[in-house]
C-alpha cells in the first residue's frame, strides 16, 4: 500500500520524469531490429542539428554535410576533453536560453576537470534513465533506494540527490535518502550499517569503493542486513571481482554495476543476469582503438542543449555480440580499464573518497589536468598541468581546507609539471593514496 502511495505522489510531483520513464519502458519493449532503426534515426537527426545549431559542429560536419551526403558514424571527428573545455560555449546551441541553463563539473574522474552545460530536461531523463535501469533488478517506483554519494554539489540545493521540497516529505515522497559518503570512518561506516538496518531500503546506490569498505565493516561487525534488500548498484568506478564479492556477502543480495559520467549518464546497466547492457535508445557507443587500447566513444542521441557526437569519454571496453537471457534488446558491453581510484587515508583512521578531493578544484579551468598523490598519512602532493600557476590565495586555501578535514599537521605541496606519468597499463590515475590494507584472503580479479 506505501510504495503504491509513493509511486502516485511521486509522480504528480514529476510529471515529465516520468512520461520520459514510460517513453523509455515503451522503448525496451521494442524488438532489436526496431530499436537499431531507430538509433539510426536518431543519430541521423542529432548530427544534422548539431550541425545547424551549434557553432562548433558547423565547423567540425561542414565536409560531411554541405552537400547532403550520406555519412558513417566512424567517418565523424571525435570530440576530446580538451575541446570540451576550450569551446564550451561553441558546444551551447544556439537557441538556448541562457537565463535557465545551468553548468556542471565532472570533478575530472580520469584527471581532467571538465565542464558542461545542462538543464531540467537532461536532468529529468537522467533521473528517468536511472530508474528504468533499477527496474532491470526488479526495483519497482516506490520502493525504497538509498544513496551513498561522495560528491557533496549532488546532496546540496539543484544536485542530483538534492530534495526537491521539505526533506522530509521529499524522502516519503521519493522512497529515496542519500548519505554523503566522502569521507569513511569506523563510526560513519557504523551509522551507515545501522541506517540500513532501521530504514530497510529495497536497493543501495553508490561508489563501488564506498560499498566494498562498507562491507568489509559490516561483515567485521557482524551486522545483518535486512531481507528488504533487492540488490546494491555500484557506479563512478570499476567494480573488481573481489569488491563484488565482498558486498554481495555482506548484503545477500546481488551486486549489479552501471556505467555513465555527468557528461553522457546512463551509458549501460547489469542486468539480472549480470550482463551490461547499453542503452541504445539514449546513446550510441562506439569501442575504436585509440593509443594501443580499445576506447570507448560516446554519442548522446537525446541531448541537443550540448551534442556529444563520438566523446573519447576516456574509458576502455569492448561491444559484446549476441544476445542476453534476459531479453532485453540492448546490445552488450563490457568494461575494460577504467576509473580507477585509490582513497586517502588519514592518521586518526579517516578513509576519503576521490570525489572529496576533486571538488576542491572545481572552478579551477586553468588547471588542465591533475593528480593527487599520498605520500605519508601526513604529507599530500599535487600534480597539475596548468596555464597559469595557482595564485597565493588560492594555494593557501586548499591547505587550510585539507587541515581542516584531514590532519592539522598535514603537508601540501603542488608540482606544476609537463607532464603527469601514466600507470603501466596507459590510464591516468587521479588520486594515488598510499598502499592499501590487506585485502580478504577470498579477493578475485578482474
């Protein structure tokens, strides 16, 4: 009776989210002959208005399209961070209303700060994505989800997780409360253990590096979990074999993993059969090799604000053949290198998540790419490529505010280099903390 009360309120409160979520179930339900036709469609449809509308793609199309001719996808330029970030403007279609946009900040997941423009629409349809995606476990609207999110802009006013009214009602309404999981300690891993327990969500949504440490201090502890739960969503990083493991056994449920970035959300969901499915209703996504790895680019076929026609999104995996048991007409995926992440740690046994430390430079678009590295439990360095250096003020701030939440005593430093080091593999690592605790004898691999 609740969840049905839920869903109703919920969605007189969003109506557009959720005729976008009944557009979206009406899509799944297509056969896959029906769905490619009308990727294709759309891509066709989305290239063309770029083209017209947008300042940087009339530049870019121009050779492709003055004549009407017919294109390959494969045969268009790819779109790199960089020139997201030195022509965001050129990216804003023309017609856009300047007075409602709004812009965003990835926080740079592979080390590059990055920002883009949105608005209610993409953010209703992210929204409407993200629950389609959780009906692949079996969540039905109304059930309850709770979130772990490390990125504090998401949990405050306009964020992703924000409340939309009293928070309160906006947590009976929505079936959903969201803990700021930045930063861990025994204590907070304790609360949040005992905030499952008493709240008995249906799913848990988080960092896979946030869900794996939970874990670990609920099976230490001893802590049942409630039969409430459907499933655990693990998302912003690579989920390894042994973290799935680790959850699954501390929250008896499965594990399912999803994949996207503020930029392009809702690339791909695991289904119940623990397959990644990519929507191909929202996007087209491409696997080309790029710098001896098999790349990963993106094309948004719903968002005309800001198009994203082939983003080298900087993540690698391969496109799957064949289709899943479960049904679903989205083609497969699966992920290779990614994002990966290390947490930091502080002497009084604090643990903090990446996302912690890449909102201390939001803003910061002169900074071209970073690196934060633990050294010691008390000393942290940052690595930037910059084309100006970090005013006095600014550098002054960020060691006060890392004193302040990390260790009083703690020593900064900043290297403005040439060049940031890859790891052996070729992937950037953002933030390398110090050499991590032994994990549990059962640890697999990816």
């Amino acid at each position: 009776m609740i969840p049905s009360l839920r869903y109703w309120l919920h969605r007189r409160r969003f109506p557009i989210r959720y005729a976008q979520l009944d557009e979206l179930l009406r899509n799944q339900a297509m056969s896959r002959e029906a769905l490619q036709r009308k990727q294709r469609h759309d891509l066709a449809e989305l290239v063309v208005f770029a083209a017209r509308n947008t300042a940087y793609y009339a530049e870019k199309l121009a050779p492709w399209l003055s004549h009407g001719e017919s294109f390959a996808l494969s045969d268009l330029p790819i779109l790199r961070k960089d020139e997201v970030a030195s022509r965001l403007d050129d990216l804003l279609a023309r017609d856009a209303d300047r007075g409602t946009v709004k812009i965003g900040h990835t926080g740079g997941s592979t080390g590059k700060p990055l920002a883009f423009w949105y608005d209610d629409y993409k953010h209703e349809l992210m929204r409407a994505g993200m629950m389609r995606g959780f009906m692949m476990s079996g969540w039905q609207p109304g059930e309850k989800i709770l979130n772990f999110w490390g990125a504090r802009q998401d949990v405050t006013a306009g964020g992703v997780f924000a409340a939309q009214y009293g928070a309160q009602l906006s947590d009976f309404i929505a079936a959903e409360k969201t803990l700021l999981a930045h930063e861990y300690s025994e204590a907070r891993l304790h609360q949040w253990a005992r905030r499952i327990q008493t709240w008995r969500p249906v799913l848990l949504y988080g960092y896979a590096s946030a869900m794996s440490e939970l874990a670990r201090f609920v099976l230490a502890s001893k802590m049942p979990m409630p039969r409430s739960l459907r499933g655990v969503y693990c998302t912003a990083e690579v989920l390894a074999g042994w973290q799935r493991e680790l959850i699954q056994r501390a929250f008896g449920c499965k594990v399912f993993n999803q994949y996207g970035c503020r930029e392009v959300p809702n690339i791909a969901w695991e289904c119940q059969h623990g397959q990644m499915h990519v929507f191909a209703d929202l996007v087209t996504l491409e696997s080309v090799p790029i710098e001896g790895e098999d790349r990963f680019l993106v094309t948004s076929l719903t968002n005309r604000l800001m198009p994203f026609i082939r983003y080298d999104i900087g993540d690698s995996g391969r496109l799957l053949d064949g289709e899943c048991a479960c049904g679903s007409p989205f083609p497969l995926m699966e992920m290779r290198l990614c994002r990966q992440n290390d947490l930091i740690r502080s002497r009084d046994g604090k643990r903090f998540h990446p996302a912690y430390f890449n909102r201390l430079l939001y803003g910061m678009t002169q900074i071209r790419q970073y690196q934060w590295v633990q050294h010691d439990l008390d000393r942290i360095t940052l690595n930037i490529i910059a084309s100006a250096p970090l005013s006095s003020e600014t550098l002054a701030s960020l060691r006060e505010t890392l004193r302040r939440d990390i260790d009083a005593a703690l020593r900064f430093e900043v290297n403005v280099l040439d060049e940031i080091p890859r790891t052996a593999s070729g992937k950037h690592r953002f933030v390398i903390g110090m050499a991590q605790a032994a994990v549990p004898a059962f640890r697999g691999g990816d």
